[in-house]
C-alpha cells in the first residue's frame, strides 16, 4: 500500500504505461495514413489524432491510477478517468497541432525544434489535466509539468534517432510517447509538491504515505468521496469532518459540528496549522508540513568550541616566614631577704614564709 500511495512513482509508472498505450494506439491508427506527400493541412489533420491518441492514453492512465488509489473503485474515480482521458484527448489534440506549428520553422535545428514542439504538447496536455485538481494553482503546476515532461521527451525522440539512425521512427515514437507520458507523470507531482502552500501527510492509518497538497483555500477532510482528502473506511470519521481554510496567509483546520479532531492530542474546535503540528482524524494520523516553514533557513547547530587555553601564571619561589624571636619570659617579682633567718619572700609581705617573723 505504501508503494501505491507514493505518488511520484506511481504517476511516473502511470504516465509512462499511458504513454506507450498511446504509441501503440498511434502506430496501428495514425502511422500507416500518413506519408512523405502529405500536404500541410492532412499532416496537421494527422497531428491532431496523433496527439489525441496519445493525451487519451496518457490522461486516462494517470487518471485510472490516481482516481483509484484516491477514492477505490467508487463512481467518483471512474468519472475522475473520464474527465482526465477526455481532458487528455482535447489537450493532446490542440497541443501536438500547437507542437507542429513551433516545430515546422525549427525542424533543421537538431533537438531544439523537437523539444520546443513537445514542450508545448506538454503543457496543453499538463494543463488539460490541470483541470481535474479542481483549483488554479493544480491547473498552473500541472501545465508547467507537462511542458518540462514534453520538452524532455522531445529531447530524448531526437537523441535516439541520432543513435540509431537506421530507426524509421517507429523505436523513436515509443521511446518518446513513453518518456513524455513518465515525465509528464512526475513533473506534475513534484511541482505541485514543491509550489503548494503546504501538505497534509498521512503518516498512519489506511493510506499511510499518502500526500494531499494545499493549494485552494478551501479543503474538505473527510468519508465522503466528494472531500479533497478523502479518507475511506472508518467508521469514526464523519463524511465531512473537518476543513482547511486559508485565512489571512494561514491555514486554520475547523472541526464540523460533532466531530472530534485532535492537533498535537488536544481535542480542538480550531487550530491554526503550525509546522510539523500533528493531526488525528479517527484512526488517521496527519502531520501538517508548511512549505514557508521548509524554505526558513534553518539555524545552523553550534558546535561545541572549548575555550582557549591560557598559560597559568608561574608560581612564586617558596619564600620561609623570617624569623621572630619569642617573647622574652616575664620577669620575676623582686625579692627581699628575712632579717631573720635569711629566706626570700616577695616584696610587700609582712611575714616570713619560712619563720614567720614580721618582715613589714
């Protein structure tokens, strides 16, 4: 399922599949008709079935694959084919008509004529397609993927008819329808990728990978195949959950009445969508991804610098405390003798210690 829902690779497998049911559309209906005599009107006549031949295939293609990963086998994907075969079909037709008419002057220039020819199938077909996303900036990204796609195309009919020169154009063709519907494919979905606003991701639940793009100011979330990210299978999901909406350069994500929408697991009524806010939707988990947020620079993470290291001061020479005498002994009381018997006794006492006669 994960391998379904990315949406690169299956629009690039889807487109080139479209484009080589187109060459074999185009090799067995418009091939044998045409010849080296035809005149310029029969050649454009010739050149808008081709081209319708081949934008059909494509178109319908691209659409079956898309129409099925996004809504099952539901009436809403098989009228997502038909609009986008017959979007093909009219888009394919005008624009090889268009191709031939810038490639016709160009011709003798080896590469540039071709691709500027392709490039302008691409676009006509890209923007045929466009129509389907159902909002201006689906319809811009989806014109300026088919005019890269074409152009590349283009690029590569030339190069293998310079590398094979004895080829009559039949390996040309193949190769060439092949890379315009694998490019047109691709190059539709990384520029809406890379030119929308923002992008929902589900990143668990039924459709894990899957990659909603937004780029109308209103989007609807929820059961119902009507909603622009639909999300099938779960009974706790309502048929209109929640909506986006573009409010003052923002996008806000409001819960319809009754249903219960959690942002970063706080149950809310509305949010406005910050980077990396996370979304859950009945068992569907979402992360919000702002293309603003993702063009920031980001801040560079400082590495750890130690701080210089400094010489420490040298130590002083151990220098001894000088020598201090100590302090002479108290000195002693004077003495005086006994008249009597000769004994010392302090001064000032009345009476000998010894004999006890009056000394006062």
């Amino acid at each position: 399922m994960n391998l379904l829902n990315n949406a690169r690779l299956r629009s690039f497998v889807a487109g080139g599949i479209g484009g080589f049911v187109g060459w074999l559309l185009v090799e067995s209906l418009v091939m044998p008709r045409q010849n080296p005599f035809m005149s310029l009107s029969d050649l454009y006549a010739s050149d808008a079935l081709f081209g319708a031949l081949a934008g059909v295939a494509i178109g319908g293609v691209l659409g079956l694959a898309g129409g099925l990963i996004s809504y099952g086998a539901t009436r809403r994907a098989w009228m997502t084919v038909a609009i986008s075969a017959g979007a093909g079909l009219i888009g394919g037709a005008l624009g090889l008509v268009l191709g031939e008419a810038i490639y016709q002057p160009l011709k003798g220039i080896p590469f540039l004529g071709r691709s500027l020819g392709w490039a302008a199938f691409g676009a006509v077909l890209g923007a045929a397609e466009g129509i389907t996303r159902r909002s201006a900036k689906g319809f811009r990204n989806a014109a300026l993927g088919g005019l890269i796609g074409g152009a590349l195309g283009g690029f590569a009919f030339d190069l293998v008819g310079t590398a094979m020169p004895h080829d009559t154009g039949v390996a040309s063709r193949a190769i060439d329808l092949t890379i315009v519907g694998a490019c047109i494919g691709i190059f539709i979905v990384l520029l809406e990728k890379a030119l929308a606003d923002g992008i929902l991701k589900v990143v668990s639940g039924r459709q894990e990978g899957r990659e909603f793009y937004l780029d109308k100011p209103v989007l609807t979330i929820g059961r119902a195949e009507q909603c622009d990210v639909p999300l099938f299978n779960d009974p706790a999901i309502l048929p209109r959950h929640a909506t986006v909406r573009q409010e003052n350069g923002r996008y806000v994500l409001h819960a319809e009445p009754g249903a219960a929408v959690l942002v970063n697991k706080q149950p809310i009524n509305q949010q406005v969508l910050v980077h990396e806010n996370e979304i859950m939707i009945g068992g569907t988990r979402l992360i919000y991804r702002s293309r603003k947020a993702l063009d920031a620079p980001q801040p560079a993470t400082p590495s750890y610098q130690p701080p210089p290291y400094q010489v420490p001061p040298p130590t002083p020479p151990y220098q001894p405390p000088a020598y201090q005498p100590p302090p002479p002994p108290p000195s002693a009381a004077p003495m005086r003798a006994c008249p009597q018997c000769g004994t010392p006794n302090r001064v000032g006492a009345r009476f000998c210690a010894k004999c006890g006669k009056n000394i006062g």
